[in-house]
C-alpha cells in the first residue's frame, strides 16, 4: 500500500509541478500583454500599504536607535561639562582668595612705603582668641626678631603689643581686650586720654577733660606717652561721646579693623618699650 501512495504521489507531483509552471508561464504572458493589470493595482493597494507600514516601522526604529545613541552622547558630554564646571569653580574660588590676599598684602606694602622711620616683618595670623584675655597668634618670633612689647598693626591701625614669644610664634594682646590701655590723642583737637578695651570688644577712651571738643569722626591715635608705643599710630574713630566720673569725658571709639577677620599682620621691629618705672621710683624717693 505504502509503495502505491508513493508511486501516486511521484506522478502526481509530476503533473502537479507541470500545472504550476504551465500557471506560472501563463501568468507571466498575461502579465506582459496586460490582461492582469486590473488585478495588479487592486492587490497592490493592500501591499503597498503593508510596505508603507514596514518602512515607517524601519524608520521609527532607525531614529530611535539614532535618539539612544545621542542621547548616551549628551549624557555623557553632560558628566564632562559638570566635572570641567565643578574644576572651574574650584580655580575661581581659589582666584579669588589668591586675589583677596594680594590686595590685603599690597595695602600692607603700601603702607611701609609710606612710613618713615620704621621697620616691618610681615606676619600671619595663626590663630584667634575672641574671649579676654583677646589675643592673636603669629608664626614669627625671636628668629624673625620679634621681641615682647614690640607693636603691630595693620594698614588700618593699631592691633595689639606683643606679649609672649617663642622661636617661630609669638602671642599678641589685642587693644580690644580689657587689659589694655593705650596713651592716644584726638587727631583734631590733639586733646589727650587713654583708650582702653572693653568687654564687650568695643573700645573707649577716657580722661578726656571736661570743655574739650570731642567731634564724632575725628581719627584717635597713639601719643607717644608712656613710652609703650610709638606716636601717631591709628586706633581708631569717634563715635560718640558721654560725660564720665567727673572731672572726664568718655568718647567711644570704632577701630577701623575687623579683627575677627585678621590675616596678615605687621610688628614694627624697631621699636622698644621705654621702661619709666625706674624714673617714678627714683621721684618717690626723692
């Protein structure tokens, strides 16, 4: 049975491969003299439609592998630019601070220039004490020639008096702490008195006597009395003044300097103290 079912199956692919080319030929003659071109644009509606609907499919998957690629590659310039904005940043910040410090050296400089008669190491400040007894350290000492009671100021003004040295550092009592008093006169009216600190941080200066002009704004500098420091150095400016325990006036003083924010400090190195207490014990024993 088996052998009969492939004996009809050869003949009758035979014949069924010779229908199909007959067909085929035949197709193709009616083709070429266009008797199935009625039948060729109607089944060519159906399958340009497809086509239409593959190529869009191919082209809207074409751009968007196109819109991955490029946004990885916006994603990726992203992370460049932030890190190049994060290095600039980083290089303005420090511009600026390099900036800030040559100005406050170059006021400095400018301020040796125009002294006469003095001597000047430059210093930093090291640290800061805000609470009495208020002081600043500085990274200079004997090695730099710096020596107890030596001044130091600023461009702005008077800052403190050394208090305390070591080979490479020395403590400096500010003229705001408590302790300090400091021999100064009126730039105006060269009226005399002594500033002292306060507290609070502020500075006053009293023994001002009764009648004499106090002007509000008028500059407060160092007299020279004492022998503690030299004349003429600034302290700062009048703000206001009050009547104190008679015979006196007190004049409260603004310094010119944040001293919250010192740097950069100067010792005048070629000043020395004048000690005048052998002078008072040789008057009370005479």
């Amino acid at each position: 049975m088996n052998q009969g079912f492939r004996r009809g199956w050869r003949s009758n692919r035979a014949v069924f491969f010779l229908v199909m080319f007959t067909l085929g030929i035949g197709l193709i003659i009616a083709s070429q003299s266009g008797l199935l071109a009625p039948i060729e644009g109607i089944i060519s509606v159906p399958l340009n439609a497809l086509s239409g609907m593959f190529n869009r499919i191919a082209l809207n998957l074409s751009g968007s592998v196109v819109d991955l690629a490029e946004y990885q590659s916006l994603q990726q310039r992203n992370v460049e630019l932030e890190a190049a904005l994060s290095s600039f940043q980083s290089e303005i910040v420090e511009l600026r601070e390099i900036a800030v410090d040559y100005e406050r050296l170059a006021a400095l400089l400018n301020y040796v220039n125009t002294t006469q008669g003095q001597e000047f190491v430059t210093a930093d400040v090291i640290s800061y004490s805000p609470e009495p007894p208020r002081s600043i350290a500085i990274n200079r000492g004997t090695r730099d020639g710096i020596a107890v009671g030596m001044p130091v100021v600023t461009e702005l003004g008077l800052v403190g008096r050394v208090i305390e040295v070591q080979a490479n550092a020395a403590l400096v009592a500010l003229v705001t702490d408590p302790s300090s008093s400091v021999s100064a006169r009126l730039q105006t009216t060269r009226v005399e008195g002594s500033v002292a600190g306060q507290i609070s941080g502020a500075l006053e200066m009293r023994f001002i006597p009764l009648g004499s002009p106090i002007q509000n704004g008028d500059l407060v500098r160092t007299s020279g009395l004492g022998g503690h420091l030299p004349p003429d150095i600034l302290i700062g400016q009048v703000s206001s003044n009050r009547l104190g325990d008679d015979p006196y006036q007190i004049a409260q003083i603004r310094s010119l300097i944040n001293f919250d924010a010192l740097e950069f400090v100067l010792v005048i190195t070629n000043f020395q103290p004048v000690d005048l207490s052998a002078f008072e014990q040789a008057s009370a024993g005479s």
